[in-house]
C-alpha cells in the first residue's frame, strides 16, 4: 500500500510541475507576418521596416580557376509581398508575382584577351518565399519562409544600425540562411496586453481544482479502499450540488425569503422564519 507521504509528495511534485508549465513555458505569439508578443506585451514588430524597395545582399562564388563568378542577388521585403522589378535579359522568371523574398543568379565568364571584363548570362529569378506563408520562431528571433520542400531562414538580429541585410549560410541550398539587421528587431513593449488578471486566476483555480481531485482520489482509493465512483472526494457533496444550486437559485428569486408553508402543527422555530435555514 503506497503511504500517505508518498501521495502528498507526488501530488506536490505534479502540482509544481503544472505551475511551472503555465508560468514558464512562454512563446512568442504570431500577430501578423511580420510581429510577434509575449504574453508579458513585448514582442518584434518590423511594420516601421517596410519600404517602397526591397532589401538587398549579395554574395559570389569563384568557379573554373577564376574564369568564372557566379554572383547571387537575394532581395527581401519584410511584412508585405510586392512584386520585384526583373531584369528583361533574365533567362528565367519564378519571382514574377508578389513575394518576400527572391534569389537573382547569374554566371558571369571572363571574355578571352581582355583583363576585368566578364560577360553575363542574364541570370535567373528565384522565388524563396512569401510573408503570408511564414513563421515566426517560437523565442521570436527569426522568420521561417517556406517554398515546397525548401525554407529560407531569415534571422533577426537586434542592432542600432541602418536595416540592412546580410547572408548567413548557403551550405544547404535548400535551407538559406539570412540576417536582417533592425533596430524594429529589439525587443520592446508592444500595445498588446498579455494575460489578463482574470485568466491568470482562472488558471490558479484549475490548478488547485487538480491538485484537489488528485489528492482526493489517491487518498480514498489507496487509504480508504475506495473503488469505482466512490473514489471521487466528497462524492455526496457533489452529488446534492445541483439540488442545492436550485434552492439557492429559487431562495434567490423570491427575496431571501423562505417559500410559504401550508397550514399545519406549530413548531419551533417558525418553518417560515430566517431562523428554520
């Protein structure tokens, strides 16, 4: 038979447990593509970031010994998708419609016998992802764009500067990894509130709700034998509550009085006095 010191302590340790899941487990909530909050009211809100233009950064690789650069252009809007201006000698077009975030490729050759002069192909257009399909990470410090099997991370990265952004890592092609710079990507105290005084409360009162079931049939079933619905505490208490809901509620509605007796015997006290409840 389990003592009655080991169901208090397992009851304690589940009832800590639970309270340090409601009152630590925090995420960053998404209200919007481009804004998250805490349930404390601060957040990220990169809404003053939008512009008329994209973001742009670019990076190169060097391939054939030098003979020939690949240079990737990745342009990027925060919050909003906006159609991105394209090059006319482009030999391939999937940005073509309003977006996020975009991937310009081109392959630039040295032309034969002259120093420093490259010719280009005219590169291509990637689409990487759109605002409406993204998602904020849950400590609020990066967006996740998704494209099919694909994703671009764009980290968000606290800074006094001018936005800017910046590339990241290209080891997996179909995980990017890029950083937007942002004083908008501080932490700060957002006009959303965070849980209320009332839910707050409501959670206090479930949890001990818990913590009284758990104790009571733990008790009745281990310490008293108890078996089937006889385990559940103060059983005959729970059992009379809707009948003692109604008379309440009926005492209620006629004044606080009690209801009119019928003639009969006189008894002690009056049955129709405060003093017969």
């Amino acid at each position: 038979m389990i003592g009655v010191n080991n169901i208090y302590c397992l009851s304690i340790v589940f009832f800590v447990f639970l309270l340090k899941t409601v009152y630590t487990e925090d995420i960053c909530v998404a209200k919007g593509p481009c804004s998250c909050v805490f349930s404390n009211g601060t957040g990220i809100d990169l809404s003053l970031t939008i512009k008329a233009t994209f973001y742009s950064t670019q990076s190169y690789k060097l391939k054939n010994n030098g003979s020939q650069y690949e240079l990737s252009t990745y342009f990027y809007h925060p919050c909003t998708d906006v159609l991105l201006k394209v090059n006319s000698t482009a030999t391939n077009n999937s940005c073509d419609k309003p977006l996020s975030i975009c991937r310009h490729k081109t392959t630039l050759d040295l032309v034969p016998n002259k120093t420093d002069t490259f010719k280009t192909d005219g590169g291509n257009y990637e689409f990487l992802g759109r605002s409406n399909v993204s998602q904020f990470s849950a400590d609020g410090k990066s967006i996740t764009y998704f494209n099919g099997p694909s994703l671009t991370l764009v980290t968000l990265v606290c800074a006094q500067t001018d936005d800017q952004l910046q590339v990241v890592s290209l080891v997996d092609p179909d995980n990017i990894v890029l950083s937007f710079y942002s004083r908008q990507a501080c932490l700060k105290l957002l006009e959303e509130e965070g849980r209320s005084f009332g839910s707050t409360l409501l959670i206090i009162f479930f949890s001990f709700v818990i913590l009284y079931l758990v104790l009571g049939i733990c008790t009745k079933k281990f310490l008293m034998g108890a078996t089937g619905i006889e385990v559940v505490p103060n059983l005959t208490f729970w059992s009379d509550l809707p009948n003692l809901v109604k008379d309440g509620w009926a005492f209620a509605i006629n004044g606080f009085k009690l209801p009119t007796r019928g003639a009969g015997p006189v008894t002690s006290p009056d049955p129709n006095s405060y003093d017969s409840i």
